[in-house]
C-alpha cells in the first residue's frame, strides 16, 4: 500500500481522484497523518499492563477498580 501511494503526484496530469482509483488505494489515505500517543497515555497504559501480567484473572471491573483506586476517584 505504502508503495503505490508513493506513485501518487499532485503534480500529475492525472487528478488525484483518477490516480487513486488507478492505484486502488483510498484517497483518505492520502490525507491522513496518525497522531503519536501522549506521554500520559503511554504511561497509563504501561501501568495497566504491569497491572494485568501480575493480574491475569482480572476483567473490566477489576481493571475499573485499579485505575480507580490510582486516579483517588471513590
């Protein structure tokens, strides 16, 4: 995918539109840039899976509770 949306140039004769049907490749493809994950999130997502690995039993709401209970939330 990532090679033929290379082949795609504004600067073609070609609209945009016609190249991506050529090519087979969505033309939201184009537009789209992917957003890094926060720092925060990250984070929070490293502490839930520490949570977890020591915790494989647990479901939702014992996950619910963890986060919880490190949040200060009742």
């Amino acid at each position: 995918m990532k090679e033929r949306r290379g082949y795609i140039s504004e600067k073609d004769d070609l609209s945009l539109r016609k190249q991506c049907e050529l090519l087979s490749v969505n033309r939201s493809n184009l537009y789209y840039e992917p957003v890094p994950e926060s720092e925060e999130n990250r984070a929070m997502m490293r502490l839930m899976d520490e949570h977890y690995l020591g915790n494989s039993t647990h479901r939702v709401l014992q996950m619910r509770d963890f986060l919880s209970r490190l949040s200060g939330e009742p």
